[in-house]
C-alpha cells in the first residue's frame, strides 16, 4: 500500500516543552512554510503513565484539540525509547548493561532492554493503552514505534538479554551437542555442558570470544529488536484504521532490517544527518555526499520509505559532538538527496530548538530567539518546489548495478580483522567511485529466499567479499551470471560458511565452477608494505589490505575472467585491493550512467584488444585469456593463473571477434591461437617472465605491478 501520493514535508514537534500559549502559532506558521504533518510523543511516557498504572489523556488530547483547529497531520509515537523513572526504579531488571555488568541507570535515552519480562509487559500496557485512546483521531495519519531502535547502545548484556539468549540458542540449535559443534567448542575447552553456562560475550582476555559465539550474538541482538518492534506492530494494528501506516527508524547497529521491514512495519524511515559526514576528519572524500550510501542502504531494506528526521541546523549535545550551521542552500541540497534517493517524506528535525537538557545544541529550523530566518525561509523554499514536484511520489529508483549485501558478513566483519576492514575499505571506495562515476545502484539483500531472478534487472552484480557464503547464494549467483549478468566477486569470498566457520574444501567453497579457478594462496599486508603499491603508467596505486593467489582451473562452466580488486578510487580509476586493478573497466565499460549528455557504454562490452607485456628473467609456462560464453571445457593445455588478484569478474556474455597480441620489451615465445566452438581463445607461452615486474591489460590500459611479493612464482 502507498501512503504518499504526493511528495510531502513535515517536522518533528515537542508540546511537551513549550507553553500552550505558543502551539496555535507554531501550527500556523509550517503550514504556512509548506510543512504539512508533526511527529510527537516519542519521549513523553510520563505524559501519559505519571505513575504506574494510573493513565491520563488530557495534556495530548487538548494538544490534538488544537492541531484538529488546522489542516495539519499527525504520526504519533510509542514513548518507550525512555521509560519512567518511577519504572526503572522500581524494576532495575529492565535496565541495560554493558560488557562488565555495568548498568545503564536513568537519565539518557535507550536504557532499558528489550527482554526483561517485565518491561515487555509495561511497554505492551502502554502501548494499548495509547492505541485504543487515539486509534480514532482523524488528525493522525501514521504511527511511529519507540524511536531509533539501537541507537546508542547495539549490543546488550543484561541478565535478562543472556537468559533470552539461552532461549534463542535452544530454539535453533535444539541441543548442546549440535551447539559444541557449531561453535567448534573443543577449541580451548569452551565445550558447554548445560545450557546455563551460556551467556552473550563477557570480557575476557583481549576481549576474545568464541567467533561463532559473537556471530550468533550479533544475530540474537537483531532478532531482539524485531521482536520488540513486532509487539508494537501487533497491538497497534489490532486498533488503527487500514491508511495508518507504522513506521520506525533505521539505521543501527546490529538489526536485518528487511526482516524488521517485512515482519514488523508498513515501510521504514530514516534518519538523515550529512553533517557528521561534513565533520568526518578521516579519509572520507565525498564529505555529506556520502550520505546517499546510507539512503541507499533504507531503500534496499523496502522500496517504499521516508525521512524521519532530516538535519536543519548544526547539531550536537552539551558533552559530546558539534557540528557547524548549515550554509545557505545545503538543507536543500539534503532535501533532494533525499528525494533523488526514493524519499517521498521529508520530516525536518526539529521545529524550534531546545532551550534545555542533552540537546540544547542539536538546533532545529528555528532558533532559540523563534524569529523567522534563512532556514526556515530555505524550506518555505523547497515546499513551493515540492508542490510542481508532486508526480515524483511513488516513483521507483532505476538502477542497473547492485552490490549484495549480506548482514551475516557485515556483523562477523565487525570482529573479523581478516576480512573486515577489507569489507569496510572496499565497500567505501566502490560507493565513491558509482558516485563520482554518476552510475545509480541498488543495495540488493542476500536472505535465504534470493533468487536469481531478484537480479534479472541488473546488468552489474557486485559481491565484495562475501567470506561467509552458503550453497543457496552460490547457486543464485551461478544462475544470475548464466542468465546474461555480470558478477564481480572479491578476495575472500567463500572462506566460511554461514556458522564462520572454515570447511575443509577448496575455496572459494562451492563456487570454484563459477569462477573458473581456487585460492590457492592468501595473504594480508602489514602497514608499511613495500608490496602494498602497483604502478599504472606513471601513477602509484595503493593498495594495502589483502591478496588472494588464484589458480586457473581445467573446467569451467560461466567465462570470461578479469582480475580485479579491493575497490579504491584514486583519480577515477577503479582499483582493488590487489596487485591487478581492472582499469576503468568496470565503471566506464559495464556501468550504465545517468548524466545528460553522456552515452552510456552497453553493458558487458568487453574490450577488442587484450595487450599482454612481460619482461624480466623469470619463466613463467602460460598465460591465458579465455572468452566464452558456453559451458565449454579446455582439456589440453595447462592453466596456470600466477597473477596474484583479490577480485574477479564473471562475465558469461562472449566476444567474438577478439584480436588480442603480445608485446615485449625484450624476448617473448610464439602464441598460438585455439578456436573452441564460436569463440576464439589465445595461449600466450611467455619466456623470461620476472616475478617482480608483471603487466596486464584490463579495457585498452595496461597495469603493471611492481614489487610483487616473493612467492608470486611460476609453480
């Protein structure tokens, strides 16, 4: 169902901490900006429960009074992101703790837990409570659960959160046997032989746990969020009218929140801040533009969404964080990166800022002064704009290239420092590099129901370094390649199955046929590496994470092969963490773009001319570039794959008409030409091969490395 036919702007609201005298006015005056609907309630609970049990409706009732004066809309909130002090003193079970025990008491946000029973209990009471008094205001529109879930605190150790836990494990593993051997627990002795030993991860020596322990952790503390988020859901669907819709924010640690979308919620908001990016002091070059990867990310988790909170002035609280105003015309700009991102709500926080408590510096449209000013008049703006923009709501963003993402390899990456920080690396500079390329993307979510059929829409399909892989995901990424698309995979994909734990197969595990080849060698990069750098004609390229070492393998089934990387961008070329980055291939050849006046490259077209040079004194037997587009096999000749590459690309479209040639500086062999049913197939016999200076032609550049590590050998 949609509920925005129109696009539509709003801002978040507190009657709770003005004068009554000051609400008409307030009303009057967004109306009159542009802005059509107010968020309220989220943090009022003792509005409504001043002590326990005794219910009272009248300060929100005469609130409501007052806006049914006016044309505007309401989403009210469950107001259970702080519960009562006369709650949380008289149950201290409800409070959260961190590792060490230590308890988080009353005074901030976000400091219960979502298993206590009791607390369960009090937010079912409350929530019903408010459900049945307001399910019948014609003024609201929609609802808002709790308020961003997991902020603050994304990982949870109370005594009642390792007791749910305990539950959990059982229910999914069903007895400690099959626990101990997920968990691998003959490993240093972790062996459990009652299931009350268990608890979530507890400081131990350099804060280890168990991987396989954390992992499941990580998914309890999800599926603890949806849970609770469920349990609004059902009591307020039980009593709302069909057009109110329920929503919540994201995006937080530690929650699928496709699950919690399709389980839990009408459709998702989010929560859009730039100037954090704008505040970043790190490596991050696209500043507030990197937030449309966060956008990205919400339009991924369910088609449909909107913008809860979209910054309006500079942020911060008393004791942590501050950040500068927004300068002339940049709410704006945030606006349509919003819109332009699939946005068809866009809620402005705050109306009025604070004059008191945590975030007396977290400023909304107005000023502490309430006189009229440049942002206010900026979003007055963007309202005018919005009505001869209308025809944009509902309109679904066009994409042809997706990146997976896998909550499994985000959350075992967080701890995992082997493929990790390659993730975190990779993912950053593939955004940067779609992005400074204009190539719009789609974040597309790996769960056991993908099908092959879910990527049919995309002509790019990238996959950085799923570690953690299963059968189902290899299956559908063979069916998607054989289908007509483009794969491009990453260094350690298909380590671990979906327990992090390493089978004894040939990696990467059940996807050697899809990739033609096997990691036969590995190895990370110590800082300061002197192999941490290729050369690209006269430019240096970084590239310091990790390397697998591939070997070509006799059988294939889905071709043609190119060597690709970590993702890097460095001056718009595309590189990868290794030693072979595809030189612009991938975004100039295989990615459609958007901008006026350019025309975009088809999709998959490979180059004509594959241009090897070698040189130096050490042999190497073959090399070999295969294009195919059956499922042929090559039974006399030996592949040997000595390039030592992260990243690979599938491209099961062939080119016919190849005309690839060889050039040295010094002394080469003969190559001969081989012709496997329509497609034509070089062997290239190289002599004087040096391990230490290897080029390679990926499009029409050709790569050199330099400095290879020393076992990057002929074998």
């Amino acid at each position: 169902m949609k509920y925005f036919n129109r696009l539509a702007m709003g801002t978040c609201y507190y009657p709770e901490h003005w004068d009554e005298s000051l609400w008409l006015n307030d009303l009057q005056r967004m109306l009159k900006a542009g802005i059509g609907t107010i968020r309220i309630a989220e943090f009022a609970w003792n509005k409504f429960e001043n002590e326990e049990g005794v219910f009272t409706f009248d300060f929100f009732d005469r609130f409501l009074d007052v806006v049914e004066q006016t044309d505007m809309k309401v989403i009210f909130c469950t107001p259970t992101a702080t519960p009562p002090a006369w709650l949380t003193q008289k149950y201290p079970e409800v409070l959260q703790a961190d590792q060490d025990g230590h308890i988080f008491y009353h005074g901030c946000r976000r400091h219960y837990n979502y298993n206590a029973p009791v607390y369960l209990e009090k937010t079912r009471i409350i929530v019903e409570e408010l459900a049945q008094h307001y399910a019948d205001r014609k003024c609201i529109v929609g609802w808002q659960i709790d308020n961003e879930l997991n902020c603050q605190i994304g990982e949870f150790f109370s005594e009642a959160d390792s007791a749910a836990f305990r539950v959990f494990l059982k229910e999914k593993y069903g007895t400690l046997n099959k626990l101990n051997e997920a968990w691998g627990t003959v490993f240093w002795n972790q062996t459990y032989t009652d299931w009350s030993q268990i608890y979530l991860p507890r400081h131990t020596p350099h804060n280890t746990s168990n991987p396989h322990l954390k992992l499941d952790s990580l998914r309890f503390y999800s599926e603890s969020c949806i849970s609770y988020c469920k349990l609004h859901y059902d009591i307020l669907k039980k009593y709302l009218p069909k057009n109110v819709f329920v929503t919540t924010q994201g995006l937080f640690p530690h929650v699928n929140y496709n699950r919690l979308h399709d389980e839990a919620l009408d459709f998702l908001t989010y929560d859009s801040y730039p100037m954090f990016g704008l505040s970043d002091e790190g490596g991050n070059r696209l500043k507030d533009r990197k937030w449309s990867m966060e956008l990205a990310r919400i339009r991924g988790a369910g088609n449909e969404f909107g913008i809860m909170e979209q910054q309006s002035g500079p942020g911060g609280w008393y004791n942590r964080r501050f950040m500068p105003t927004p300068k002339p015309g940049q709410i704006r700009l945030w606006t349509y990166q919003s819109v332009a991102n699939g946005a068809d709500y866009i809620s402005y926080f705050r109306w009025r800022t604070c004059t008191f408590g945590t975030e007396i510096y977290w400023h909304g449209i107005l000023n502490y002064d309430n006189q009229d000013n440049r942002r206010l008049q900026e979003i007055t703006d963007i309202g005018r704009e919005f009505e001869k923009l209308s025809d944009l709501a509902g309109k679904t963003y066009q994409a042809k290239v997706a990146i997976l993402y896998d909550y499994d390899n985000e959350w075992d990456g967080e701890t995992d420092v082997w493929h990790g920080p390659l993730r975190k690396y990779s993912n950053a500079g593939l955004f940067q590099a779609l992005q400074e390329s204009h190539v719009p993307f789609n974040y597309v979510t790996v769960s056991p129901d993908l099908r092959a059929a879910d990527l049919k829409a995309y002509d790019v399909v990238f996959a950085p370094h799923m570690t953690i892989t299963d059968p189902g995901l290899a299956e559908c990424m063979k069916e998607y390649v054989k289908g007509g698309g483009t794969l491009i995979a990453g260094a350690r994909t298909g380590y671990k199955d979906r327990n992090g734990r390493c089978p004894m197969e040939v990696m990467p595990i059940g996807m050697t046929d899809l990739f033609g080849m096997e990691i036969r060698d590995f190895t990370a990069l110590n800082a300061g590496s002197p192999y941490a750098y290729a050369a690209l004609g006269d430019k240096k390229l970084y590239m310091p994470v990790f390397h697998d070492l591939l070997k070509r393998r006799m059988h294939f089934s889905v071709f043609h092969v190119l060597s690709l990387t970590n993702f890097v961008q460095r001056d718009k070329i595309l590189i990868c963490d290794n030693t072979i980055p595809l030189a612009g291939t991938v975004i100039d050849k295989l990615c459609p773009r958007s901008f006026a006046g350019y025309k975009p490259s088809v999709a998959a077209d490979l180059p004509k001319q594959i241009r090897f040079t070698c040189s130096g004194r050490r042999k190497l037997n073959q090399v070999q570039v295969l294009f195919h587009k059956g499922q042929q096999a090559l039974h006399d000749r030996k592949f040997l794959c000595h390039t030592f590459i992260a990243f690979w690309v599938v491209i099961s479209r062939g080119q016919n008409d190849i005309d690839p040639f060889l050039k040295s500086k010094h002394r080469t062999s003969i190559f001969k030409f081989i012709q496997v049913d329509d497609v034509r197939t070089e062997i290239m016999e190289i002599e004087h091969l040096d391990s230490s200076s290897l080029f390679v032609i990926a499009g029409e550049k050709i790569t050199q490395l330099n400095d290879a590590p020393s076992f990057l050998g002929a074998q």
